[in-house]
C-alpha cells in the first residue's frame, strides 16, 4: 500500500494525483453545501435527496454536478425558476482549492482524511457562523479528536504539540472573554469561538495561535471597515440582538460581527501554508 501511494505522489503522477484530489474536494463540497443549509434546519444531512427549496423540484443527478451544473443551469432551478445562491459553487470550488493545497503540502496518503475532514469542518462552521452567528459543537468538536490522532500519523507533528495547542488555543480565548467580562460586565465572545481555536490548535499546536489570530483579527477589521465604509452595511451580524450583548444600546448591536469565519480563515492559512514558509516566520519572530 506505502509503495502505491509513493507512486502516486512520484512526479510521473503527481498531476494526476492533483487532479483527482481537487474533483473530489468539488464532489464533497457539494456536500457541504447540504450540511450548511440543513444542520441550522436540524434535519439528516442524509436524506431526503436534495431538492428546490422554493418549489421541492427533486435535483437529478445531472443538476447536482459541482460548478458546472450551476453554470448550465445559468443560477436558477430547472423547476421554478428560483435563483441559486452563487455561495453552492463558491463552497465547491473553495473545498477543492484547499484540498489541493493539503495535498501539496502532505501528499497523498490514507492519513491526509483527517486534514481533510478538519479543512471541511471549518469550512462549515465559517460559512453556518456567517449566516445565523451560531457555531455547531457537533461540527467542530470532532477536528480536535482527530487532530490529536493526526499527531500520530505526522511525522513531523507530536502528540504533545496538538494537546498544548488545544489548550492554547481554548485557553487564550477563555482567558479573553473573562477579562472583556470582568471590565464591562457583558459577554463579548462566544464559546463557539473558543471551540474553533481548539480544533485549529489541536491540528497547528500552539505555536501559530499567535499568527492566526493576528490574521484572523486583521481578517475581521478589514472585512468590518469594508462592509461599513464601501458597502454602506448597517449591522455585520445580521442576528446578533441587544439581548445576546447583555445591552440594550443599539451602537452595540451595529457594531457585532461574527468572529468565527475569520479563525477558521488563519487557522487554514497557517494550516496549508508551506512548512518553510512557516519556519521561517517562527526563525525571524522567535529565532527558532
């Protein structure tokens, strides 16, 4: 088995290898697209078959092809005519690129599954946190079992490092949302948030907590100014309420934004980024 998969990350099949990684990052994205839409609705991410939400046209096979039925289909149901949000085939085509990427820092191997489950998970609690600002344990918790289980497999990864990183990662953002409390009495931070940073610690290890959230909270101001200035957006977080601030004025409400969608963005940054591309980071910030 160790000499097929050596053959197929060899360079005569390294192309072929891409390729098949990135179609099956589209066909699971696909899939992600059914988990982000049903789990909020808390229906079986399995059945029934997809289906117009507007007029319940059941999606043949032909119409379910990521990207390109999308395009033929020209963004509508074949059935109603209901427009198709252009989030189906972003999710698919993201998915895709960042299990190609996975697959070019890793290769591919029986063991790239689990980075490659972590990578979709994210990708789901972002894109279900963008959208209601609520963060699914049972989306994210598994990542960071199986971040402990990757440490096994990666060599260049210990077990130590992914349980340190789990506590890092938690312990930071407890750590800031009992200070943000003890100063001004409200909850500033979900523990949705503080589930992400363990699962993205438990596969990083804490060394580049640091630099993940540096990303992330640049990631959150650009994204809150360009909503604000260019956009002319009123409230970021659509659903967040006066209540859910522990406040009544509404400055509060207009300032929300969910914080979710740009951990998972530094925790994939760093995840992918090449291994010397990241040492050499840690040999000019910490001279490691």
């Amino acid at each position: 088995m160790e000499e097929f998969f050596e053959l197929l990350n060899s360079p005569r099949f390294a192309a072929f290898s891409a390729v098949f990684v990135f179609i099956y990052g589209l066909l699971f994205g696909s899939f992600l697209n059914v988990c982000i839409y049903r789990i909020p609705l808390g229906k079986s991410i399995v059945f029934p078959p997809s289906s117009c939400t507007k007029c319940n046209h059941k999606i043949t096979w032909y119409e379910n092809i990521p990207v390109l039925s999308w395009i033929f289909l020209r963004g509508k149901c074949s059935g109603c005519g209901e427009k198709i949000s252009l989030i189906y085939p972003t999710i698919e085509l993201l998915n895709a690129f960042l299990y190609l990427f996975a697959f070019l820092k890793f290769g591919l191997h029986l063991r790239l599954i689990l980075p490659l489950y972590f990578i979709s998970a994210l990708v789901v609690t972002a894109a279900i946190d963008y959208r209601t600002q609520f963060v699914y344990s049972k989306v994210i918790i598994p990542p960071v079992f199986m971040g402990i289980l990757w440490s096994f497999f990666e060599p260049t990864f210990s077990w130590q490092q992914s349980l340190i990183g789990i506590g890092v990662g938690a312990g930071f953002l407890l750590l800031a949302i009992l200070l943000f409390y003890l100063v001004t009495r409200k909850i500033g931070m979900g523990l949705g948030d503080v589930y992400i940073l363990a699962a993205i610690g438990a596969f990083t290890g804490p060394t580049l907590i640091p630099f993940i959230l540096l990303i992330a909270s640049l990631g959150g101001i650009i994204f809150y100014l360009a909503a604000k200035l260019i956009f002319g957006k009123k409230r970021i977080a659509g659903n967040i309420s006066a209540e859910d601030l522990n406040s009544k004025e509404e400055k509060d409400v207009e300032h929300a934004i969910y914080f979710g969608p740009f951990l998972a963005f530094g925790g994939l940054v760093m995840f992918l980024l090449p291994t010397e591309i990241i040492n050499s980071m840690l040999s000019f910030f910490f001279g490691w």
